[in-house]
C-alpha cells in the first residue's frame, strides 16, 4: 500500500467526455437489490403510522423521542458491519445477512400484535439496515473505477431512492385493493424483499477485499480509521452532521406554516425524493470531474437555501417546493459522494471500516442536533431555530472546507 | 453455479413470490367478496324524519354489506332494533338535533380527509378544514362549535412528531377558532412548549370553556380551556379523551394507568370532588366515550374476532356499577340526540 498524489481531474483526459463509459454490472445489481429492499421497507414505513392507529390502537403521543437508544445500538451495529465485511473479506455475506434480517421481519409482522411486538420488529429491520450499509457500500467501491465513484455511488442512490419512492405507492394502491388488509402489505413486502436477497446472493460476486489468509485485526482497523488521512474528513463530516437539522423537523416546520404542507404532508418526502432521484447521478458525476469533497461541502449551500427558506414567514406551493428541491440537492451531493470520497482513502481491506466510521460520525452528529433543535424549538419556535442553525451552517461550512482542502488530491491506489 | 443456473433459480424464486403473494392477496380479496356477499341485510327501519323528533342515536355503521360506513339512526327506545340509513358515509361522525359534523376518507393511491357539517336533512352546509386522518369530532350542546382532530401522520415511523395531532375548533358561522395546539398550554403553572406537544379529543363545556387531552414527553393530561382566553390548564395527569357528562360535573375518559402502551381503561372523574371511578369494562376502550343519560355511558369496541372490519357500541354505568351491555350491534361513533 502507499499513498500516491495524483492531480485529479486533469489526470485522465478521457474524464470529461465519458459518457459512454458504464458503471460497473455489480454496481447495478446492487442498485437494484435496494431498490427492491427499499419498495419493501417503505411499503410498510408508509402504512405503520396508520396501522398503529387504526388496528393496534396507539394513541398520538411523539415517540419519536424514544429513538436515542436505536440511534445508539444502530451505530454501533454500522461499525460491525463494515469491520466484519473487512475482517472476513467477504462484504457480501454480511451484506446478505443484513438484508436478510430486514426480510425476515417484515414476515415477523404478521403475529406481531402488541406495541412492544411491533417496536421489536421494526428493530430488528433497522439494525439490518445498520448491518448491510457499509459492506454494501464498499462492495460498490471495490467494484468501480475510481475515476468513477461519485458516478457509480450516484447509480446505486438512484436506483434506491426510486425504490423509496415507489413502496408507499404499491401500499396504499394494496389498501385500496383489498381495504384493511394490513397482512396483504406484510406478505407482499416479504415476497420483495425476499426476491431482492436472491438476487444479491445470486448474482452480486463476492468481491475479496482482504489479501488472502491475512486476518484483519481490529487493532490495524482503528489505526486505518484514526489515521491521519481520514482524520478530517471524519471531523468535517462530523461537524456539518452537527448542524444538520433531520428532515422530520424541516417537514414539521413547513406543516407548522401552512396548511398546504399539512394536507400533503405524507407526500412532502416524495417531493424530496423525486428531486434526489433526477439528482443523484449528476451529481457524483460532477463530484467525479470536481472533486468529491468540493460537491460535499456545495450540498451543504443547498441546505443552507432550505433553512432559510423554510423560516420565511410566508408560505404556499412554490416556497415548498423549493424547500423540497433544496434538501433534494444536498441529499444528492452528499449521501453518495460521502462514501465515494472515504473510500478512496483507506486501504481497500479496510475500506467498508472506513466508509462505516464516516456513517457513524455522521449519524451520531445529526442525531445530536436533533436533541438540540427539538429544545431550540421548544425554547423560541420553528422559525428562529432555523435561522440560528442557518447560521451555524453559515459558519461551519467554510471550516468544513478548510478541513477538506487538498482532499481530493490524496487517495490510496487501489 | 453456471449463470443459466442463477437464472433458474431466480426465476423459480421470482415465481414462488410472485404466485405466493399473489395467490395471498387474492385470497383476501375473495374471503372479503365471501364476507360482504354472506352477509345478512340489516332491518332498516321507519322513515328518517319522523325518528329524528324522538330521542334517538346517530352512529357510523358497521353491519358488512352495502351499506358499511354509512351514518344510521335507532331511536333510544330500542336501539337493538331496525336501523335507518342517512344518506351520508362517515369514518366519525357526531350530531346534535339541527345539524351533524361527519369526517370521511376517500381511500385510493392518495388518501384524501374531509370534514363537513350537515344539517338536519343531511344537506351539507359547510366544509370544514381536516388535514389527516379522521380521529374524533365534537359539536357543543347547543351546536355552535364544532371541533375536529385528526392524525397529521409523517413521512417515516423514526422521525419526531409522525403521530403529531390537529385539533381545530370551528364555529357553526364558518368563524375558524384555531388549532388549539397553539393556545398557551400550562402543567403545573408553567407553559408547556416543547415541539411534541398534541392536543386531541375536544369536548365542549359552554360557549366558551371546553375540555381537552394535551400530551408531551409520553405523558397525557385532562385540560380546561378557554377559547376566548386561548390558553388551557392541566387538571389531571393519564386522562385521554375526555367527555363531559350532560349535567356537566363529571368526565369520562380512558387511562393508561400501568397497562402496557395501546391499551387504555375506561373512568370516570368528578370534577367538584376529584374521585376517579373506574368503570366496570375491563376490556380496552379506545374511544371518545359518549353520556346516554347522567348515569351510563356509552363507548365503541372492536369486534373480539381480529379479522371482522366491524365494531359494536357498548353501554355501562357510569359509578363503576354493573356489567356492560350491548346497546348497538354493527356500530361505531355514537351520538345520543334528545
């Protein structure tokens, strides 16, 4: 292994006019496994606030509050999974489990009656979700060009966000087909889901990553994590998820100004959706050509816009749209090109560590502001919050910068 | 494994989902065609205007058939007995002699929520706002109020506020009081403010004074409000739902008390003494309970067998007494009209 400088993206001339050049076979199938775990998992996401209501009878108290502890188990549930995709060699088969796990609780549904039952199984898809995350995300790494990551990761997003987008439309085109037939939803997700994991253990190939015989020890995964080369991206990463409001605040928000947010308020993360979806490749494609780090920090300008605009006074169609294409824009320059910029910085045997690591920092950061926005928001309102954490951003974003600066000229050749 | 293989036996999988979730569907579909068509008609009674000049309820009912979801009325005299239909579908509905508030859903792909007053011909007089779907709905004795709540459910079961509430107090007039989410709310003398605040289950003491279920931090209180003041007062903690009895010195309401979470006990407290009486219903009320007469209560339950879509409505005294009798069979949604 050794660091080599190279002067992307002036180092290919072939960079610019590329579009020919394919992702990756395996990229795609992967795409289109989430995508099919992700039409299965928002089938039942859509329909789980109206079937704790209306069948297991829950009253309207936020549990929202609760979720600390998952945060905090599905954290740590992340850095396993990307160290042991890297220990083994073998991402792929952590990946299965992970998303074999979230299959097998959507059939778990079916004789789960009580809160407890329900909350236990959704528990269990979410630490699937933790599990299959990072192994999944440097399988991608393994299997593209490096010339092409940001394109490659920006496929995959596509691909699962178009899945997010289509499950709550098959569920609630279900419930209109055989009214209250909340089991025909669980059984249906299960099927999906199931044909998703065949396809992945069928066709994705198991890509080795670690030199063959040669154990990863923890101990050299956290001096790869720790390293001064993911040092920074690790503290930026870590301070823009710190002034990251969640998207469930900024709905609120929107919903607390107007009533045409609050009628189509289910449909508010569509709107973000469709906006990532058009979004995603474009955008890893120009991180590719501009440096990821640079399209990083960028995303966090759209964020910015969405803050600000959500703390208008005014409100109506057009500002929440805006709002909704904001947060579509940041989500497509980041969520992609965050794991495509780590992953070109650590060695390959420890790539899905590295990629998990910048996961975890991010989550834990957001769900910290989270704490801090829902006690701002209390204190003085929707409106006044944004603007501080608009300012916060404001700042934050040029040390974020700074941090990164010279980044995307430093990789590890593969 | 060669790639025809692979291809094999993704397709034998693709072909086992798709025939095993198929086939499920289809089966439901067909047990529910079974159920709707095995059903017996309900007796429908004498015409609707006449009824209406006696004390009578109006409900939602639930007798499978044609005319599931459709709003009927009994006479009080024998509630058991023939029904007669209105012209309106409600998932809630609630009614005074004049006039009637009803909160329907038009299920498709997208789900759309109305609210709309009716007066005593069933002929719409007003729409007013709902965002969400249906909970419960209020009118004041003298009809001059309406409120409404519905759930304003979110995007994803992880994020805060997807179980966020939207109670609207609206008069007759068209006059949109507010969302009582926004009144000053105080527990304890201080105000409450934080973001997961709801308020739900209005009910209407006079032109002005209402009571209502505020909740924060996983905790419900019972709460008096003023309308023209715009603020509310916690009374008691655990209390949901609250109803006021027609001589106004009790509320019924359902607790949560030490059972586990999605099951609630039907009570009743004094208002001028402060006693809460549980009442004889062991099983869990989820429901905006209603007063028959000072002394019994009225409350909607789900019929025992999980698969039925229907629900009966229950009656039991109101000093904890007695057993609970079956007062309407197929019904939900009950409103006692003298």
């Amino acid at each position: 292994m050794y660091v080599s400088l190279r002067d992307r993206p002036h180092a290919d001339g072939t960079g610019n006019r590329d579009g020919v050049r394919r992702v990756s076979t395996t990229v795609v199938l992967l795409g289109v496994v989430s995508l099919l775990t992700d039409v299965s998992s928002e089938m039942v996401a859509s329909i789980l606030p109206l079937y704790l209501t209306a069948v297991v009878g829950l009253s309207p108290i936020a549990y929202g509050f609760l979720d600390g502890i998952y945060q905090g188990v599905s954290a740590f549930v992340r850095l396993a999974g990307g160290y042991a995709g890297d220990r083994g060699g073998q991402p792929k088969w952590v990946a299965v489990l992970g998303y074999g796990t979230s299959a097998l609780s959507r059939i778990a549904l079916l004789p789960a009656t009580g809160f407890a039952a329900i909350t236990a199984v959704v528990t269990a898809d979410r630490l699937g979700k933790g599990l299959r995350t990072a192994p999944r995300d440097a399988l991608i790494a393994q299997a593209s060009d490096p010339s092409m990551l940001g394109r490659s990761f920006g496929v995959h997003r596509t691909l699962d966000t178009f899945g997010a987008a289509l499950g709550p439309l098959v569920a609630f085109a279900l419930l209109a087909a055989v009214p209250g037939s909340y089991d025909s939803i669980f059984v249906v997700s299960f099927a999906v889901a199931v044909v998703g994991v065949a396809v992945l253990v069928l066709f994705v190939p198991n890509l080795k990553t670690a030199a063959q015989g040669a154990r990863l020890g923890l101990r050299r995964v956290a001096a790869e994590v720790s390293g001064r080369r993911l040092r920074r991206p690790l503290l930026a990463a870590g301070l823009l998820g710190l002034v990251t409001v969640g998207d469930g605040f900024l709905y609120l928000a929107l919903q607390d100004r107007d009533d045409f947010a609050a009628t189509w308020f289910p449909l508010l993360y569509v709107g973000t959706s469709l906006a990532y979806l058009g979004l995603a490749v474009p955008m890893g494609r120009l991180a590719d050509r501009v440096g990821r780090a640079c399209v990083l920090v960028a995303g966090h300008g759209a964020l910015l816009a969405c803050y600000l605009l959500a703390a208008l006074p005014a409100g109506g169609l057009t500002l929440t749209l805006a709002v909704l294409l904001c947060l579509g824009v940041y989500y497509a320059a980041t969520d992609g090109v965050l794991p495509a910029l780590v992953s070109r910085l650590v060695a390959p045997e420890a790539r899905g560590s590295g990629i998990a690591a910048a996961q975890t920092v991010v989550v834990l950061a957001r769900f910290g502001s989270s704490l801090l926005f829902g006690l701002l928001w209390s204190l003085q309102g929707p409106g006044a919050s944004l603007l501080l954490f608009a300012g916060l951003l404001a700042t934050a974003v040029p040390v974020a910068a700074w941090l990164l600066r010279g980044i995307d000229r430093t990789e590890v050749a593969a | 494994m060669t790639l025809r293989v692979r291809l094999a036996v993704l397709g034998t999988i693709l072909l086992l989902a798709v025939v095993g979730a198929g086939g499920y569907v289809w089966r439901v579909r067909h047990v529910q065609a079974n159920l709707e068509a095995a059903a017996t008609p309900v007796a429908t009674g004498e015409a609707l205007a006449p009824l209406r000049t006696q004390p009578h309820l109006v409900f939602r009912s639930t007798a499978l058939g044609q005319q599931y979801g459709r709003v009927a009325v009994v006479p009080l005299t024998a509630p058991d007995g023939p029904r007669t239909f209105a012209p309106i579908s409600c998932e809630r509905v609630y009614a005074t002699a004049d006039q009637s508030v009803c909160l329907s859903a038009d299920r498709g792909i997208v789900t759309t929520y109305a609210a709309q007053l009716f007066d005593a011909d069933w002929q719409p007089t007003r729409d007013l706002p709902l965002t969400g779907v249906p909970s419960r709905t209020r009118l004041s004795a003298d009809g001059s109020l309406i409120a409404t709540t519905s759930f304003v459910s979110g995007d994803s079961y992880a994020n805060p506020g997807q179980f966020s509430t939207r109670t609207v107090v609206t008069r007759a007039s068209g006059e949109v009081v507010g969302d009582i989410e926004e009144f000053k709310l105080l527990v304890d003398g201080r105000a409450v403010t934080a973001v997961d605040k709801n308020l739900w289950g209005v009910t209407f003491a006079d032109a002005d004074r209402f009571y209502a279920t505020a909740a924060s931090g996983g905790k419900t209180w019972l709460v008096e409000g003023s309308l023209a003041g715009r603020t509310m007062t916690a009374l008691r903690e655990d209390v949901e739902c609250p109803s006021l009895s027609p001589d106004g010195t009790r509320v019924a309401f359902k607790k949560r008390g030490d059972l586990p979470p999605g099951r609630w006990r039907a009570a009743v407290y004094d208002l001028t003494t402060g006693a809460e009486t549980l009442l004889s219903e062991t099983r869990s009320v989820d429901d905006q309970i209603e007063w028959l007469d000072d002394d019994t209560v009225l409350y909607g339950l789900p019929r025992a067998d999980a698969a039925s879509a229907s629900s009966d409505v229950w009656a039991t005294p109101a000093d904890g007494s007695g057993q609970p009798r079956l007062l309407i069979p197929d019904a939900w949604s009950p409103a006692v009209v003298r």
